[in-house]
C-alpha cells in the first residue's frame, strides 16, 4: 500500500512539472510575439516619422538627432518587452545586458530609418 502511495506522488510531481514546463514555453512564446509586435510598430512609427521628414531636407547627422526625439512610446514598449523576452530566454544573465542589448535593438532601428531617409532623399522622393 505505502508503494502506491509514492508511485502517486511521483506522478503528481512529474505531471506539476509538465505542466509548468509547458506554462514557461508559453510565456517565452508570448514575451517572443509581443517583442516582435512592439518592434514591429516602432518600425512602423519611424517610417512614418521619415516619410514626413523628407520635405525638410536634413543630413543624415541632423535627422539622426531628429528622429530621436520621435516614436517615443512605441520606442520604450519595444524596449520594455524585448528585455523582458531576453530576461526569459536568459534569465541567468543580469537585467543590465539585456538592457544593453534592447538598447542595440533600439540604435539599430535608428540607423535604419536614417539610411532609408537618405536614401530616399538620393532618390529624390
């Protein structure tokens, strides 16, 4: 009878484990898409911000600074839910190096819309 019993609570535990493997994929998973989503609509936002841009005929230095100071809400969700995606995926790593590499994320997204605003200005739209 006490055999029974441990075979049970062995089963118990393996079963709350599943369970809680599978609940920490599906935080992953949603962390990944919301990361993506905010990206995804500061990408969008600074293409609008560049697109508007194009009449007032900066350098890339000076639309650099401008763009900046634009997109800010959608710059700090994305910046918020792609450190927390990283905290998820790495969770041994300190906040502070996923905050760095938000911040890339971040730069990176400037220098892209500042090469597309000088390229559009080269192609004279």
């Amino acid at each position: 009878m006490r055999h029974g019993f441990w075979v049970a609570l062995i089963f118990v535990g393996c079963v709350a484990q599943a369970c809680n493997y599978a609940n920490a994929q599906a935080r992953e998973e949603t962390a990944r898409l919301e990361a993506h989503q905010y990206k995804e609509a500061y990408s969008q936002c600074l293409g609008n911000e560049t697109v508007q841009a194009l009449p007032r005929n900066m350098s890339r230095s000076d639309f650099t600074i401008y763009i900046k100071g634009r997109c800010l809400n959608e710059r700090n969700q994305f910046w918020t839910k792609m450190a927390a995606y990283l905290n998820i995926q790495f969770p041994t790593v300190a906040m502070a190096v996923h905050f760095k590499e938000a911040d890339g994320a971040i730069t990176k997204a400037i220098e892209d819309a500042a090469s597309t605003y000088v390229d559009l200005k080269a192609k004279g739209r």
